[in-house]
C-alpha cells in the first residue's frame, strides 16, 4: 500500500491540531476521559485516512473527524440512556466545566471577578445549546472556519450552516441575558 | 430592505460571508434603522465576549498518547507497508496491545515536562509493552547514529558495548516532555536496557542519580554535555555495571576494529 504523504507531513500539519481537537472534543462529550479517548482515536483514523487529505485546512479536515467521533459517542450515550433522537440528547451533556478550565489562572482582583463571572455565565450558556448548535457555533468563533468550511465539516448545505449559527446566536443571546437577569445569586 | 431580512444578514456580515450586493443593500437599511443597528452592536458584542473565552488546551498526557500513536502508526506505515492487507487481525492485536501500553503508561506519566526519572520510566515502560521498542533496528553505531539526524535536534553520542557484553539493538525517538529525545535500545542478557541521551547545557547540574521505581532500576549521569539516563529491568548492580562501561568508553579512544570481533566471558 503506497502512501503519497509521509508521516513527516502527517506530523507537521496535524499534529499541531491537537488543542484544537480536544476543545471540540470537549464541548461534546464534556469533561469525560470520552473525550480524550475520541481524540486520540480521531488522531489514529486521521492518520489511517491521511492520503486522502486534499492538502488544504488541516484543521478543518482533522475537526471533521473528531465531530464524527464525537457524534458516534453521542450516539451511543443516547441508546445506553435509552433516547431514540440524537437531537434530545442535546444539551443535557456532562458539559465542560467553566471553572476547570481557567479559574485557578485568574487573580483574585475586583473587576477580574467581575469578567471572570460574565464568563461563566458566557460559558454555561454555550454549555445549555443543543450540540448542533455548538458545534457551527464553536467551529465559527473558536476556530475560525469559514461557512464553506464549517459545511463540509459537519456536512451539511451552506444555507443550513447559516441559519443554524443564526439560531445559535439568538439562542446563546437569549440564554446569556436571562442568565445575567437571574444571575445575582450565581455563585462561581 | 425589511428588518427580519436585515436581522438575518447580520450574523453573516460580521463573519464576512455577504456578497457585495447584499452587503451594500444591508448598510443601507443600517444607515436608516436605529433597531438593526442596536442588534448589530449587541451580536458584535457577543460575538467578542465569546472570543475572549480562555482557550482550553490539551493535558500534557493527552498529547504525549497521542504522539506515541502516531510514532507506532507510522512506524508500521514504514515497517509493513502491507500490513494491512495481509493481516488485519496482526494489525489489530497490535493496535490493542498499543492501547494496553498506553493505559499502563499513562500511570506513570509525569505532571510537568522536565526530565524526572518518572518521565523515562513511563517511556521505557511503553517502550516494552508496544512494538515500538525500536523504529531502527540495528547494531551498528555508524548506522543508528545518522538515523537521528532530523528526528532529534541535536546528535546524541551512540557507544559500542557489544564488548562489555551490552549489543546495541537499536534505536527511536521518544517524547519526554515534549522533547523529541532519543532513546537507545541495549540488551543484556534476556533484559533490556533503555538509554536516553539529551544535551544539557554546561552550567545544568545533574548529580548522579540512582534508585528503583515500579521493579524498574534506574541511573542518570551527565558526561561529555549530554544527560544519560538508563532504566532497565534487570538488577541495579548490571545496571551500575552497564553505565561504568558506558562512561569507560565515553572516556576512551575506541579500541581497534580487530578486538571487536572477540567474545568476552565472564
Ligand atoms: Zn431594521
């Protein structure tokens, strides 16, 4: 079996990924060893269907197979949990934890309290989306793939990338000041 | 242009993704809709406090597994190009025994990057329990030698013990840390012994150490501007005994070719 790309390559343009890799493997399986293990299989899938990379947006082709990984976990969880549509499975997740993943950086100073809490209710509200929505969502302002990208990712139309990140958006909007508005008693 | 359109052209106008026309016909309801305008600056807004979320990285472990898998995959890739079609359940068995090693490993995985005895411990253990005890196999040091250029950034001293009773079997990249280190493969007897040679700058102070970790014996030095660490399974006293040949030839002119030839019992 002849390979046009080297493992050379494969570790000069993949490899570099693998933060961004975990991230989206995070916000869809949430803080579990599910998500590490997604990613280190997506990294040994990659590798297997490397030849097959057409030689633009490493990322993108690499977050296309962690997504796809991520999805068949979901899958599962959602059969185990006894729940027939995966869009009810939504949501409902573990979730990533906010305060896992950045608050013992923080000093403890006023004002920095102040954005750190904003951020965790950003955070949460980004955690509560239904895990379609997430997804355009965090492949848009994370990792900043375009919409033509972001459609052969996750496979579907541009137009559907589209009104999906509307919805997000407005969803992420709605949830974040309803949280704001109920959110003097929120304790980090 | 009405304002349920113009809402829905916002999103995409930040992202950069309207044709000219339309965005030329959505500025001009924006210079005429206060209300377009105050959604516009609110998506903007949110839009920016999303961006300024802490990027999570990877744990240290994680990227360490994930680099190991790829050595053995493209180990396998060079080794037994087809592999795959002959054996698929070969491949598979060693595709299990690669994640078993990975569990084991990942036990002994240190928290921080620097050289500590439980960084090598953890790679001489993967070392043992995957195929990838060596990715050149070879006894030769002229051979092993020049295999690390470009693998590892610097070229690590590979010395000749077949003499002293230590074949040389061969030799791989491991990550220590995060540091492409090389790792060579000596035997002795039915066991193997690890060697892991990196620089270190002259003013680095590594004192002798030695000790006993998990069954597994282990000895670090520095000579000649490299740190040399060995772990092995065999005892601590061959293990001594293996870094005293080790730093007697480091310190001595190779012997001629004529003696290498010549058995040694003991
Ligand atoms: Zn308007």
């Amino acid at each position: 079996m002849y390979r046009k790309r080297s493992p050379r390559e494969f570790e000069k343009t993949m490899l570099p990924h693998i933060d961004a890799a975990y991230r989206l493997a995070m916000w869809l399986l949430g803080h579990s060893p599910d998500a590490e293990d997604a990613v280190q299989d997506s990294f040994v899938r990659a590798f297997r269907a490397f030849d097959g990379w057409k030689g633009v947006n490493a990322k993108g082709w690499l977050l296309k197979i962690v997504r796809n990984t991520c999805m068949t976990q979901l899958g599962k969880r959602s059969r185990n949990a006894n729940v027939i549509h995966l869009d009810t499975v939504s949501g409902d997740h573990d979730g990533i934890g906010f305060s896992d993943a950045c608050v013992d950086k923080m000093p403890l100073a006023e004002d920095v309290l102040i954005a750190a809490d904003r951020q965790a209710r950003l955070w949460a509200a980004v955690n509560s989306l239904p895990t379609d929505s997430i997804i355009v969502l965090i492949l848009r302002e994370f990792e900043d793939q375009s919409y033509k990208q972001i459609s052969e990712i996750v496979g579907i139309p541009i137009g559907t990338v589209m009104s999906r990140l509307s919805r997000a958006r407005q969803q992420l909007r709605a949830r974040f000041l309803a949280q704001g508005k109920e959110g003097k008693n929120h304790e980090m | 242009m009405k304002c349920e359109k113009a809402l829905g052209l916002l999103g995409p106008r930040l992202d950069g993704e309207l044709s000219v026309n339309r965005e030329r016909s959505l500025e001009e309801h924006l210079s005429s809709c206060a209300e377009c305008r105050h959604s516009l600056a609110e998506l903007a807004d949110l839009r920016d406090a999303l961006r300024m979320l802490p990027r999570i990285s990877a744990p240290e472990r994680l990227h360490q597994k994930i680099y190991a898998g790829f050595q053995a995959e493209a180990a396998r890739a060079r080794v037994h190009p087809i592999r795959h079609l002959l054996h698929p359940l070969v491949t598979h068995a060693g595709a299990l025994a690669i994640g078993v090693a990975l569990a084991l490993g990942i036990m002994f995985l240190p928290k921080t990057t620097d050289g500590r005895p439980e960084s090598f411990l953890a790679a001489h253990v993967a070392s043992l329990k995957n195929e990838q005890l060596t990715q050149i196999l070879a006894s030769d040091t002229h051979k092993v030698r020049p295999w690390f250029e470009g693998r590892v950034d610097y070229a690590p001293i590979v010395v000749d013990l077949v003499d002293d009773g230590y074949p040389l079997v061969g030799g791989r990249v491991d990550l220590i840390g995060r540091q492409k280190t090389a790792a060579l493969v000596y035997k002795w007897n039915a066991h193997v012994i690890n060697l892991f040679v990196t620089p270190t700058d002259e003013g680095e102070k590594f004192p002798v150490t030695e000790g006993t970790e998990k069954g597994f014996n282990y000895i670090g030095w520095r000579a000649r501007g490299f740190r040399f660490f060995a772990i092995t399974g065999a005892s601590g006293n061959s293990l001594r005994a293996f870094s005293q040949a080790l730093q007697a030839r480091l310190h001595i002119p190779k012997p001629p070719a004529s003696s290498a030839k010549r058995m040694k019992y003991q």
